[in-house]
C-alpha cells in the first residue's frame, strides 16, 4: 500500500515539474510588435479572419498564438467564483485585524529580538580585537627580547671609568665645532 501511495506522489511530482512548461517565457516575450499585439488581441477576444490571415504569414509564431488562444478559451468558459454581497466589507475588516494585532502588546520584546543579537556581535568583535592587540603586543616583546639579546652578546659592557667620563664627553658633542687657528697657520 505504502509502494502505491509513494508511486503515486512521484507520477504528481512528475506531471507537475518534469515535463516541460506550456509556456517558454523567452519564446513567449519576442521583440515583434506584429505577435505581440496579436497575442494580446488573442487573450481579450477571438481573433478575426483578418488577424487570422496575417497568422497564416508567420508560420513559426502560428502553432504559440494558437495554444494561447485555446488557453484563453478554456479560462473564459471557467465559471466566475461567487462572491458574498458583504465581500469588500469582511475584507476592509481583516485588514483592520491585522493592523491592530501587528502592534506589539509588550514595549521589551524588540529588546530581545534585535539589540540583543546586535550586541553579541559586538561583544564577539571586540574580543576578537583584544585578541589580536594582545598577540601584537606579545610578538612585540618578544622581538624586543631577542633585539637586548643580541646586543648584549655583540658589544661588550665599557668600563666604568669611561663612564665617568661620559658627561664631559658628551658636553664636547653638543658643542658646535670651531676651526683651530693655531693649527691652519702651522700647518700653511
């Protein structure tokens, strides 16, 4: 029973999506002004022997004009849906319905629905970011670290008599020098 059930839904999917469309909009919406108003003379009324005759010149565009034409006499013959006298009225009313039950009864439920994901994804943003300076700062340091290493390893410490000295070494730097007079006239 279950295998019959199970064929049955295949053969409606079947008929309903496998076989190829009635109506093939690229070939349906051509740039010929001469089908296309026949076509829409077609979906509003029969089409004359006029129209007809100039349908018999376009053979290619004939066998369209002419499903389309059938289709369009299958739907004038479905029978219009009765509709109630009060049918604008209950419609009026549903709209109105819908109006009144679309306003929110509680103020802290959009609190919920949209700052709170808003703020998670900051949240998450900015720890992403404090990750990312923090491993920043650590590459840092560690490339300072290995900087000090090597210039400990590469000069030698200076003595600490040198060091004594530094100030007035450095005082004989930050004076602009002068030309030694004496040396220039012994030495012309």
């Amino acid at each position: 029973m279950a295998r019959v059930l199970n064929r049955r839904r295949f053969e409606i999917f079947r008929r309903n999506f496998v076989r190829p469309a009635v109506f093939n909009s690229k070939d349906m919406m051509k740039n010929e002004p001469l089908q296309n108003h026949l076509r829409e003379l077609a979906w509003r009324r029969k089409l004359t022997e006029a129209e007809q005759a100039g349908l018999r010149v376009h053979p290619e565009t004939q066998a369209d004009l002419e499903l389309e034409s059938r289709l369009s006499e299958a739907l004038a013959r479905v029978p219009d849906a009765p509709v109630p006298s009060n049918f604008t009225a209950r419609v009026l009313q549903a709209i109105e319905r819908e109006d009144a039950r679309g306003v929110p009864t509680r103020g802290g439920s959009w609190y919920w629905r949209v700052l709170v994901p808003r703020v998670a994804v900051a949240a998450v943003v900015v720890g992403f970011a404090g990750l990312a300076y923090q491993h920043h700062e650590f590459d840092r340091r560690v490339a300072l670290a290995k900087d000090v290493a090597l210039l400990a390893q590469a000069q030698p410490v200076p003595s600490i008599e040198a060091l004594k000295n530094f100030d007035a070494i450095q005082r004989l730097s930050q004076t602009p020098p002068r030309a030694d007079d004496e040396l220039l006239a012994l030495l012309k």
